[in-house]
C-alpha cells in the first residue's frame, strides 16, 4: 500500500502539488532514446517486476522436434536446406564441417524468406560465416522458408552437420 500512496501522491504532486504551491517548470522534449528505453519498475520487496515483452516466449501446441542431419556436398556444388517454420517457432541449432581445409572455403548464408505474393516476397539473411561453424538459437520473424544456403568451393566434397531442437518441419534439399 505504501508504493500506492507514494505514486499517487507523487502524480498529485506534478498536478497539484500534494498541498505545496506549483512551481513552474519546462520540460524538455523526450529524445527518441528516452521514447523507446522503458521505464524502469519501482522495487517491491526487493524486486523490480517488468511486463511481458514481445518475443519473450512461445507458447507451442506440441512437443518439440530434434534432428542430426549430415549433408555431403561435392566441390564446387551448392544446395539449400530449409526448414518450415511459423511466426514465433524457434530452433537451437549447430552448423559444422568435417574435410573442410579452411573455413573461408565454403559460402554459407542462414536466411528466410515469406512466400511470393504477386511477385514479391520478403528476404532476410540472418548471418552469413563463410564456413566457420556456428551455433545459435533462432525465431522465425515470419511464416514462411528459414535455412541455409551452402556451396563447397574446397576441392574435397565437405559434410555439414545440422544439429536441429525446437520447432519446425524439415524440407528436402534443394541442389
């Protein structure tokens, strides 16, 4: 009750005063920064509560899926794999190599893309390595085609592996 009393006198006091005279002030306007940086909550109890925020959790309607996915891809050959996902389903995922001489011989790129509608889609790359491996976790910003695009360009054929978790469909590689 007390953090009550204090935050509404405290809003009387902007109005009124709380029974003091007001003085007059000038308050600058807000900087974008001071739009978007949120509020920090009032401690209770030694706790400072923060509202939900968008993106936070996902809530699924089933349990979630694992795959280990060994992909062989001759040199000087390229392919994607993709996964389905909705707006909001996310996957934990390793990208590694095994006979890759060095890293900077392979071009990979995790991206995704919404379906055309009348010739237009949406595209986002969500990172590009160049063949280093990578582990990561991911949401899909959208519905749509989320994986990644690979090509060998060592002269010995390269296995990826993608350990996969979380929520998705698989769908064939496409050379």
């Amino acid at each position: 009750m007390k953090r009550i009393t204090a935050a509404i006198c405290g809003a009387s006091l902007l109005l009124s005063g709380c029974g003091a005279p007001a003085a007059e002030t000038t308050t600058p306007a807000p900087t974008a920064e001071a739009a978007v940086t949120p509020a920090v909550p009032e401690a209770v109890d030694g706790w400072r509560e923060y509202p939900l925020r968008e993106g936070v959790i996902s809530i699924q309607p089933g349990k979630w899926r694992t795959d280990v996915i060994d992909i062989s891809i001759a040199p000087g050959k390229g392919l994607e794999y993709k996964l389905t996902m909705k707006k909001g389903e996310g996957v934990v995922y390793n990208v590694s190599y095994t006979n890759l001489e060095h890293p900077g011989m392979m071009v990979v790129e995790f991206h995704g893309h919404t379906e055309q509608v009348d010739g237009v889609g949406d595209l986002m790359f969500y990172s590009k390595t160049g063949g280093s491996p990578e582990s990561g976790v991911f949401m899909a910003p959208w519905d749509g085609i989320h994986g990644w695009y690979f090509k060998n360009e060592s002269p010995a054929e390269v296995t990826v592996r993608l350990d996969l978790a979380g929520f998705y469909a698989l769908e064939a590689p496409k050379p």
